[in-house]
C-alpha cells in the first residue's frame, strides 16, 4: 500500500470514528434530557379534583395568599364549627383575655356541643375561648360574643368587616360558632334579601392565614390553637373543667401548627388547617367534605393537599428576581429649570411598593418547580416640566406564568419647575454679575 493509500485510509477511519462518537453523545444527551423531562413532569403531576372527597377545597400559600391548588374554591357553602377562627381573631383583637363575661340564658341555650354554662355565671374571656377552639362548644361562642359586643347581632357584623378587611369576596357571618343559620338582609330600597351563614373554601383559607400570619394578635391565635388541654373554674370557682383539642391534624404531619374542624348537617364535615415547613407555610380548607362515617375524609385529603404543597413548591423572592434592576435613577426634565442656563434638568426617581392589593403580603411566595418571576420594568425616559414630587414615571412588575402578580410603582423625589420669564431674567441677571 502506497503512501496515498494509507493517508486516505486514516483519514476515512478518523471520519467514522468521529461520527460515532458524535451519534453516541447525542443519542446519551437526548436520553438524558427526555429522562429529566419525563422525572420533572411526574414530579410535579397534577391532584385530580375527583381524588379529593370534598366538593370545594383549596391549597394556599400563607405568606402570600397566593392559591397553589383548587377544587371549586369559590363555591358559596356552609362553614359549621371554622367559622370559630373568626370568632376567636375578632375576641382577641377586640377583647382582653381578662375581662369577665357574664353568661346570658340565649347563650346557655345553645344546642350541642355545649361547655353546659348556666345563665348568670362569669367567665373569663381567655377560658372561654380555649372552650370555643379545644371542644368548639356552641354556647361558649355566643357568651364571647355577646360579651364583646353585646349581642350575637353586633358581633356578626364586627366578624363581616373583618372578612372585608382580609379581602373575602363570598362570605357572610350571621352566628360566632357556625351552626346553620339564614337571614333577612332588608336593603335601602326596601327590597328583601335572603342570606346564609357561608364562605367559600378560597375565603376560609385566607381568614386562616391572616389568623396566622398578620393579625396583631397571632402568637395568641396559634397558642390557644396548639394546646392540647386546657383546665379552668368560673370565676366562682364553684365548677372546674377540662377541654382537649379535637383537632387530630396537629399529630398527623410534621409543622402542623393550627387548624379547626366543623360538622353541621347542610354543611357536611370541614375543616381549615396550617402547616409549616421551613420558611413555606401552607393552609388548607375543606368544605362539604363528606357526612357522617366518612369523618376521616378531611384528614386524607388535607393530607394529600399538604403533600402535594411540601413536595412541590418552594419559597422564592421578589428580590431576587429583580436583583439587576436599579432601585433608584433620574429622568430627564425638558423645559425644567437648573441652577445654569443651558444645563439639563433631571428629576431622581425611587421605587415604591405598592402590590396588588390581594397579595399585599410578604417579600416573596411559593414557587412550583416549573414556575419562575419574571420582571418587566417600565420607565419614561423623559418628562415635561413642571414635574412635581409624587408623581407617577413608571413601574415594575412581577409577573407569575404571565399574569401580574404584583406592582412597584416609580415615583418622583423632587419638583423641577418649568422655565418662565422669572427664571431667565434672574438666571441672565446672575451669568452677568449684576444680582
């Protein structure tokens, strides 16, 4: 063989070589790339609404109010026995727990599950409402009421406005301890109104989360919600008694760290539950979540929910996905006066929170694996005098899977006037040292 020949030859046995290592690379990277993408998409696999036994449910993230998962979580329905996280937030940001409440014969009456209180004791507020939330004893709800407002009635409405504060958009209360009840709402026109003790499973979780989260009075919230038993006497100390908590949920997951369950006949077994996990806090609630022999339905699927939640999401911040984008700048001012003729006139700018008013909590929210933040800023880049401090020059964006989920706005630090005979007078004047 010629020296050509065995040239040639090497140069085809390099060509095949190669190719079958490129083949080979491309055919284990494809591999690679479908397993991660077949391993992403099971992890994070969808909750089939008919997996869940209740007819409305959701998932929440705590910090932001953000819904992580839903089964018809506007639904209007019967609340029962959760409607005592509104009692107990209202009673502690109303009331001190030492004040004295004295038992009437309406609150006495109240049907199961009872404390048995007798007209004409005296309690105090902070034992009761370990009876409200331990046992979720009826008459013990409408002696807290009517000791804080003086009537079921009066505390109702104290119970709405704090729903409208949270931002509920489907709830109306008529009694503090849940038990099935409608009402006539007479409007200004005259015009008649049946309405219906209810919220919504979205409503419920997010009365929850404030309770946990941004009420004042929220170390108090999650004490009396944790305690496993509780003892105490009338102020009399002629009757002692002891409440256990019923809320089971509290030993069946790890960061489990409040919750309450409810029963009445329309509205069927629910209940609202938090847990915490590192920095991730999530809520739970259930409605119609099955009627009698299935009372274990809530616990499966506050389970599932939950475990879908800790498995799948994972905290992110609102500044670390804006971590490039400058907090302060200045914009240029057409027709602004400077300190010189023939200087350019500017006006400084700063960023300024101001998010959407249903996520105006927390710096940062929960994630899905195949979720990010993504930012889109928006300035003028020049403005007309006069420009007044306060104004509006832009924004900044935080968008979630394309919908804006929250909105910093871009506000001006300074006044620039705008230029007039005043100014060029003096400012000529000034140039030839004659002022």
């Amino acid at each position: 063989m010629g020296k050509k020949d065995r040239v040639f030859c090497i140069k085809i046995l390099c060509a095949i070589y190669m190719a079958v290592c490129l083949f080979g690379f491309s055919a284990e990277q494809a591999n690679a790339e479908g397993y991660y993408l077949q391993k992403e998409a099971e992890e994070i696999s969808e909750i089939r609404e008919s997996s869940l036994y209740a007819q409305s449910a959701v998932l929440m993230d705590a910090t932001s109010g953000r819904v992580l998962y839903e089964k018809n979580s506007t639904e209007i329905l019967p609340m029962a026995s959760t409607t005592k996280i509104m009692t107990l937030i209202v009673a502690l940001e109303e009331g001190n727990l030492s004040d004295i409440v004295t038992v009437s014969a309406y609150a006495a009456g109240m049907p199961d599950v009872q404390l048995n209180i007798r007209e004409g004791e005296q309690y105090y507020l902070k034992d009761l409402l370990y009876s409200l939330m331990l046992e979720s004893h009826n008459d013990s709800a409408v002696a807290i009421a009517e000791g804080i407002a003086g009537s079921v009635e009066a505390f109702a409405q104290k119970m709405n406005q704090k729903a409208k504060e949270i931002g509920c958009k489907n709830t109306t209360f008529i009694t503090p301890n849940g038990l099935d009840a409608t009402a006539t709402l007479t409007g200004k026109d005259g015009s008649e109104k049946q309405i219906m003790h209810s919220t919504t499973a979205e409503d419920l979780a997010g009365i929850m989360s404030y309770c946990i989260t941004e009420s004042p009075c929220k170390e108090e919230f999650l004490a009396i919600t944790q305690t496993p038993s509780y003892s105490f006497s009338d102020c009399s100390k002629n009757r002692t008694f002891t409440c256990r908590n019923h809320n089971s949920f509290l030993y069946m997951m790890e960061g489990a760290i409040s919750g309450k369950t409810g029963f009445t006949g329309k509205a069927g077994y629910c209940y609202v539950g938090a847990l915490k996990r590192d920095e991730r806090i999530f809520v739970v609630a259930l409605l119609a979540c099955g009627w009698p022999n299935n009372r274990t339905y809530k616990w499966k699927d506050t389970k599932k929910l939950m475990e879908y939640g800790i498995e799948n999401y994972r905290f992110s911040y609102f500044e670390d996905a804006a971590e490039d984008i400058p907090k302060y700048g200045r914009i240029l001012v057409e027709n602004g006066q400077t300190e010189q003729i023939g200087q350019s006139a500017y006006a400084d700018w700063k960023v300024v929170e101001e998010r959407k008013k249903e996520h105006n909590k927390g710096d940062g929210l929960l994630l899905r694996k195949d979720e990010k933040i993504t930012v889109n800023r928006k300035v003028r880049e020049v403005l007309s005098a006069p420009v007044k401090k306060g104004e509006t020059a832009g924004y900044i964006q935080y968008l979630i899977n394309g919908d804006v989920y929250r909105e910093d706005k871009i506000i001006i630090q300074n006044d620039v006037d705008q230029i007039n005979y005043a100014w060029c007078l003096k400012k000529t004047l000034q140039r030839f040292w004659l002022f």
